[in-house]
C-alpha cells in the first residue's frame, strides 16, 4: 500500500509555517491517539502516520528533500527508517514520544506536566476523583489615562466554561452522581503502559483518573458537568493603577469538569496614550504652546489637567522648554491617596502668516534690540568671537 502525501495527512499546503504544522499535528494527534479510540483497530495506524509526517516536516533538511523526491527520499537506504541519511541512529521516533515533546509531557518519562497531562488526566488535578480545577484565563482590557487615574469599575463579557443546569454538573443525564468503576484501570484511575524495557503509570485515559465514568451521559455537556457559555463579570480597577498591570477575579475563570472548583481570571491592564499627557510612574507631562508675546512679557498661562484647568505664572523673558511644576496635579499611587506632579514644558511659538501691518511693527519693534535684550545671542556670539576674526 503506497504512503499517503505528509502534507495531505496533516492537512496544511506546502507552504505552512512551523507553527502551522505544530497546530495541525496537536489537533490530529489528541483526535486520533489510541488511548482515545480504544474501540478503532485503525488509530494506532493513523497515529503513527501522523506522526511520521510530523517528524520530516518539521525537520527543515528531512522536509527540503521530501519536497524534492517525495518519499523516495527514505528509500533504499538513505532516509531515516533506514538509519542513515537525515537524522540517522534507527528510523522515526516513536509518535508517543513526539506527541510528548510537542504537548509538554517530556520524552521518555512519566508524563510530567504539560498539555499532555491535561488532555490524557493528570492525577494531581483529578487523580482518583479528586476535585477537577478549571483552567485560568487572560483578559486583556483598554483603558483610559483618566479612568486609570481615578479608577473605575469596568463590566466585562467573558466566554468560559460555565456550570451544565440540565444536569446541575453532575455530568449525568438522571443530574444525580450516576456513576460506575472505570472497566479501563478497574477504578484505580491509573494504567500502567510498557515503553520497551520500561513501564510507564499514567492517569487512566478512559476515566481521567478518576477511577470511576458517568453511566448515563448529559446530552448537552457530553457528561463533561460544564458547557461554553458567556458570562458578565464586574471589575473594579483602582486609581493609579499602571500600564500592564494584573487584577485577579478569583472563580471567575473555567468551571472544571463534573463540579470542580473555577479557576480564576487574571485581567491584563492596557492604558490607551494620551492625547496629552505622557505619564512616568505617578507623574505626567505635557507641552504647552507659549506665544512669544506671553513669553517676552509675561502673564498668566492656561494650562490642561486630569481634573480640568490650572493657570501657570510665566515670567518675563520665559524660553523654550522652561518646565513648570503643578504639584499634587500628577496620577495616584496604587492604594494612596497622594499623587504625582504634573511637569508643564512650555514651547514658545514664532508666529505665521504674518499681515503688512504686523510685519512693519514688528521691523521696527526689533530695531528697538540690543543684545542686552537677547542673552542667548549675545552669550553665543561671545563664545563664537574667534570664528568671526574677532
């Protein structure tokens, strides 16, 4: 019987990227491993192509001469069943082992940890009946520089995983505890598998070691005890709070299966930027335009604030990029009443556009100056003296 196309037996184009092929291959491998398929004499087979398939693909010298010679690559003695050639040392991997180095489940071992832990049952998490956690989940939320200032409460509309009401969690079609001993591991919730000279124990697959399977399955949650379902959720978020910054809602992530504990939701804070105000830590700053007739002069500037309008005093003779200080107008720290400063950088502005009439009171405004009226200049070409002649 001629071997399939790999690309066909994991289903992405010859162009997938690795993370297209990793994807596909997590997919395929859960769907079609033997533990989960105890009844179909065929998932062994099919599990094995897939991960033959998997193992030249993601090998960019194994992939670069299958797409050159298809599997005549790993003919005659040249590929890896062969031993030689790409990879040598005694053929593919063994599948099992591939699928626990992409789920996380180590190569070789035990299953330590991982996906392949969470897909096949973990003893730690539901080992003989135990209380099935619910996974914890992410929200990331936009927020205002205001809102981050003042706090706010936020509504938030969450999908996760959420109690089955036709059975009340039971995971029974009866919504009563209807179970009976796992006829897999005969109720202990753990199998012992051979792995050559070794013999690996791991939670039963059929029971998700809990020793112990729904007689009469729920219809609508498939005897899991949970269902996807939206639900909303109230968050405050405290004045001052950062960019990046992480609020916990304990219970608020996935219900677990069959009425375990919820895990929590863990929401990641992005303040959105300011039109105007740039923040560092609890403090703020902004520039402000200064027309030079204010700025040559003086008077009094108004400027923009998180809690409305502040009047500055510009002195006579202010420059470009004189800072000015408004205390106590900056950003609270978490937990504390006390803010930051607001730092008002002020930019003097040269005028546009000008008319006939101002162009000649200005011309004969600035025959009026002297160098004791322009202390930059005068300061500058005293140190640029020796560059003239002078």
């Amino acid at each position: 019987m001629s071997k399939r196309d790999y690309y066909e037996v994991l289903g992405v184009s010859k162009s997938a990227s690795e993370s297209e092929i990793k994807k596909s291959y997590r997919k395929l491998a859960v769907k079609h491993h033997p533990d989960k398929n105890p009844d179909d004499p065929e998932a062994e087979e099919r599990f094995k192509e897939i991960g033959e398939a998997y193992e030249v693909l993601m090998d960019p010298q194994k992939k670069a001469a299958y797409d050159r010679f298809g599997h005549d690559a790993f003919s005659q003695g040249t590929g890896p069943s062969a031993g030689g050639g790409f990879g040598g040392g005694g053929g593919f991997h063994d599948p099992l082992d591939i699928f626990r180095e992409v789920f996380g489940g180590g190569r070789g071992g035990g299953g330590g940890g991982g996906i392949f832990d969470e897909i096949f049952g973990n003893a730690s998490r539901g080992g003989g009946g135990g209380n099935r956690r619910g996974s914890d989940l992410r929200y990331d939320l936009p927020i205002t520089l205001e809102e981050a200032s003042a706090g706010v409460e936020k509504e938030l509309s969450i999908e996760r995983y959420v109690g089955c009401e036709t059975c009340q969690s039971t995971g029974s079609a009866s919504g009563s505890k209807d179970v009976r001993s796992c006829s897999t591991c005969g109720g202990a919730g753990q199998v012992i598998t051979s792995r050559g000279f070794f013999q690996v124990q791991q939670p039963c697959p059929a029971c998700d070691g809990a020793g112990e399977t729904i007689a009469n399955p729920c219809q609508n949650c498939n005897g899991e005890g949970r269902v996807k379902g939206n639900s909303r959720i109230k968050l405050k978020i405290p004045a001052g709070i950062m960019d990046g910054g992480r609020l916990r809602s304990s219970g608020n992530g996935d219900v677990g299966k069959l009425g375990g504990t919820a895990g929590d939701l863990f929401v990641v804070i992005h303040v959105k930027e300011h039109d105007i105000f740039e923040r560092d830590g609890n403090d703020l700053y902004c520039e402000v335009p200064l027309p030079f007739t204010e700025a040559a002069l003086g008077g009094e500037l108004m400027v923009p604030t998180l809690d409305g309008k502040a009047s500055i005093k510009v002195p006579a003779g202010t420059q470009t990029n004189t800072s000015f200080r408004l205390r106590g107008k900056g950003v609270p720290g978490i937990n504390s009443s006390r803010k930051g400063d607001l730092l008002v950088n002020v930019q003097v502005e040269t005028p546009v556009k000008l008319n006939k009439q101002q162009e000649t009171a200005l011309k004969a405004f600035s025959e009026t100056l002297t160098d004791k009226n322009l202390p930059m200049r005068e300061t500058f070409f005293q140190k640029a003296k020796s560059f003239f002649g002078g």
